[in-house]
C-alpha cells in the first residue's frame, strides 16, 4: 500500500475535529455594581416612590374633608397651593428659622462626634468598649422618650437644671421656663437633636480615624506639628470623605426634624417654634388644608434635593469624594 492510499486511511480513522470551546462572557464591574444595588432600588421605588408621587399629586389638588369622607375625587388646582404657599411671609419665616435650626444642629453635631471619636481612638480598650455600648443605647433611645426626658430636666418647677444652676451664688432660677424665650426654647431643642444625632455620627468618624495610617501621624508630629495641625492636615483630608456623607445625612435628618418639637411643646406647638416639618403637619391637619400640607412637604423634599446635589457637587470639584 502506497503513502497515498495510507493518509486518507488514517483521516478515516481520527475522529472529527469539535467546535472550538466557548468563551464564558464576564460581566463587567459597572453592570455587576448595578446588578448589586438592583435590590435596593427596586425597595427604594416601592417605598418611597408611590408615596413621592402620591404626594406630588395631593399638591396639585384642593382636597377637602368633604372630598376625604365621600370618596370624591378632588379637584386639580395646578400650581395653586405652590402660589398660595410662596406669596405667604409666615412660610419663607419658617424656611428661614428650619435653615438656621439645621446649620446650628449640624454643626454642633459634628465638633461634638469630632470630639468624641478622637476621645475612643485615645482611650483604652474597655473605655472605649464602654462608649460604643453608651452610644448605642443612646441611639436605641426612641425620640419620644429623649424629648420627655429632656423636657424634664428643664421643667420651670421640678427641672434638675433649674436647680443646678439656682445652687450658684446670685443666681434665681426658681420658676424660670426655658421656652417662654424662642432662643433658649430653641436651644433645649438643639440639645435634644443632637443628643441623639451624635452617637451615629461618632461611631462613623471613629470608624474612619481608626484607618487613618498612624505613620502619617507621626511624621508630622516628629515635624513638630501640634494636635490641632495633625488632624487638619493629615486627619481631616483622609476623612472628607466620610465627613461629606454624615453632613448630608444629618442635614436631611435635622431638616425634617418634627418629634422633638412637638413633643417638647406639648402637641401645641407655638408660631415661634415651627419648622417646616411641624407647619407642614399643621396646615395639613390643624386647619384641614391637606393639599397645602403636601405642597409644602413637596418643598421640604425640593429643597434638600437641591442642598444634597450642590454640595455634592462641591465636594467632587474640590476632590473631596471620589
């Protein structure tokens, strides 16, 4: 048998080539980062969406108790409620008085948790221990107990304050009612906000403090660097950070503040002393004006979309977040 004839012979044999293997497609890291948050949007939309929207429609329209109690729909208004609220001078004085509330709150929230997570990062091991089980029964604290509590603590008669102060030497304080002044009224409420605003806050930054590479630290300090100049030169730009998402978050938190207010006031809450969560919960059912109520609720949350965006935006042209 010839060469010739042998080649075929043995192609017959080998067996036929198969199909070249598959590839296996990896997804890539954005579509699997949106493949991960995919749950939270979907709970975020049926949460928080159908209320939103809902909302934006009770707005537009002049819903009345008549309307409430037989089922009719209620009439559409337009931009009615949106004019009625803008054109009156008692809201753009709340906006102004919740602004203020905000900043001082956050503020004293953030030098205080500052504070505190430096205190944890120094103190010993069960010290430190201890603080976070502190912080955390503070966090667990329902708002309406914290506020009862507060509310006794400055009580005009019985008020452990009150009689601290009054032990001084020259000093009165028999009878004295922190909320018959607007600024000291205020002030006890800023404390309660932030009593509970804070361990959240100092457990965040401590959490962040802790990363901070300690070499950093001690090169400036062998530089000859003080405390203050370590933490706004080597601590502080490594937590931006960090620092970005709690001030966002206290300032949506402390925007809307309503249970404080109104249970230190008694239910009754005074002009003086509305924000806007409490004179949105007024209008919509002190006076049954449901529709404007929701407008200003639709406000409320226009006005911390347009904060959050800014300040993000901020943030990322300064570098702050990546």
């Amino acid at each position: 048998m010839s060469a010739s004839t042998q080649a075929p012979a043995k192609a017959a044999g080998a067996a036929p080539p198969g199909p070249p293997p598959r590839r296996r497609r990896r997804l890539a890291p954005t579509a699997i980062g949106y493949l991960l948050i995919l749950p939270t949007v979907v709970v975020l939309v049926g949460v928080q969406g159908y209320p939103l929207v809902k909302l934006a429609l009770l707005s537009v329209q002049d819903l009345t108790q008549r309307e409430l109690f037989s089922g009719l729909p209620a009439p559409f208004i337009g931009l009615g409620n949106y004019a009625t609220i803008l054109s009156d001078p008692d809201f753009l004085l709340v906006v102004l008085r919740t602004v203020v509330f905000t900043a001082a709150n956050v503020a004293l929230t953030l030098v205080l948790a500052t504070a505190l997570a430096l205190v944890m990062r120094a103190a010993s091991r069960w010290c430190r221990l201890l603080l976070t089980v502190v912080l955390i029964c503070v966090w667990a604290m329902p708002q309406v107990v914290s506020t009862l509590v507060f509310n006794w603590l400055f009580d005009y008669e019985f008020g452990v304050v009150n009689w601290l102060i009054g032990r001084l030497p020259g000093v009165d304080m028999n009878g004295h009612d922190w909320y018959a002044n607007t600024i000291s009224g205020f002030g006890v409420i800023t404390l309660i906000v932030v009593w509970g605003a804070i361990p959240f806050v100092a457990i965040t930054l401590y959490a962040g403090i802790s990363q901070v590479p300690k070499e950093l630290e001690e090169a400036a300090r062998v530089d000859g660097a003080n405390g203050r100049q370590i933490f706004l030169r080597v601590t502080y730009p490594i937590l931006r950070p960090i620092y970005t998402i709690v001030t966002v978050l206290s300032v949506i938190w402390d925007f809307q503040v309503f249970n404080q207010v109104w249970v230190a006031r008694g239910g009754r809450p005074e002009p003086q002393y509305q924000i806007l969560g409490v004179y949105s919960f007024v209008r919509a059912f002190g006076v049954n004006e449901y529709s404007l109520g929701a407008a200003i609720a639709v406000i409320t949350v226009l006005l911390l979309l347009v904060f959050t965006v800014f300040y993000i935006r901020q943030s990322l042209r300064r570098g702050e977040i990546d």
